[in-house]
C-alpha cells in the first residue's frame, strides 16, 4: 500500500527513535514507512472505513512524532505505536459516529480488490449477509470488546501485546477476547 525507502529495512530501529528525538524527519519517515501499514489495517480494523483510517493513521504519526519523547522503551516501540493508534481511532470514532455511516463496500484492498469465487447466486447473498451481520455486530459491541478482537484477530497480536497496548493484565485481555468472541458467536450462529 504504502512505499518503502530503499534499504530503510536495514536502519537499526534504536537509532531511528534517537535520530527522530532530534528532530530528525528522515529518521521519523523511515519508522513511519516501517509500520505504516500495520496501523493502517489496525486501525481500519476498528473504523472500516477507509478515508476515516487514512485520516487517523495521519493523525497517529503525527501524534507519534510529538509524543516520542514519552516513549520510554520499556515495550517495543510497535507496541507504544499501536497504542496511540488505539487511543488516536477511539477518539476519531467519538467524535465521528453520527456523522459518518460505515459503507459495507469499503475494505482495505477497495472492492474491485476482492475477487469472489463463489459459483452460485445464493452462496454469494450469504456471504454478504454474513458480512453485514459482522460488521453490525463489530459497530454494537463496546469499544473494550472490538478493540481487543481486531488486535488479537486482524492483527494478530498475543496476549501480552495486547495488554501492553491497552494497559490490562494478560487474564484480563483473555476473559475479554473470550467475551467478545461468545457475543458475535451468538449474532452469528444462525447463518452458519
């Protein structure tokens, strides 16, 4: 989605951090083009909406870019960088709720990124409605809930990533997880 500067990949992170506590924009662009597109689908993740998360992960680096002195580097900095995005698209998502209606099209990719293989009529109807109930099960769950499932789902994040970007203990990042995956279970057992 988002291109890489030749031979950033071999930049030692530390070093970028430190650089980019200068001042220093190349070395702050060069941590940007790294995790980009991981708070991008992070944050799509909570929005699904594609101009919103493009808008928030703007929103996020520059946060970031502001904020890198409170980052100790007790965590990864992924990890603090996945907490603003979190923080940064729960505040959007309050702000924007009423006046935004989430467009069952939008997707990462745009729609004529999806190629559908599905050879009958009614196997496609039932994967849309299937999509339809996931994404109006996700916009009712609360916030604590949906964010903890597109960490650990679409981002693939462990348990103590998770707590370490939301600030709770491990048990407490499982019974949610667990919680939440009963409640859209629930929603969508009959269209199974």
């Amino acid at each position: 989605m988002f291109p890489r500067r030749p031979g950033e990949e071999s930049l030692d992170e530390k070093d970028l951090i430190a650089r980019s506590r200068t001042g220093d924009a190349d070395a702050f662009a060069s941590l940007m083009d790294r995790y980009r597109d991981r708070i991008y689908r992070l944050v799509w993740g909570l929005l699904r909406n594609t101009e919103d998360a493009e808008d928030v992960t703007q929103e996020v680096f520059i946060k970031a870019f502001y904020r890198l002195g409170s980052f100790e580097g007790g965590s990864a900095f992924y990890t603090w960088l996945y907490r603003v995005a979190v923080n940064t698209a729960a505040d959007w998502r309050k702000r924007w709720r009423r006046r935004r209606a989430l467009s069952l099209e939008d997707s990462p990719t745009g729609p004529e990124g999806v190629e559908d293989h599905a050879p009958r009529p009614e196997r496609l109807a039932h994967g849309r409605e299937l999509g339809v109930r996931l994404a109006e099960a996700l916009d009712r769950m609360p916030e604590k809930f949906r964010r903890i499932l597109v960490l650990r789902d679409y981002e693939g994040l462990t348990y103590e990533e998770i707590g370490q970007v939301l600030h709770l203990p491990k048990g407490t990042v499982e019974s949610r997880l667990f919680r939440a995956r009963e409640r859209l279970r629930e929603v969508l057992e009959p269209l199974l």
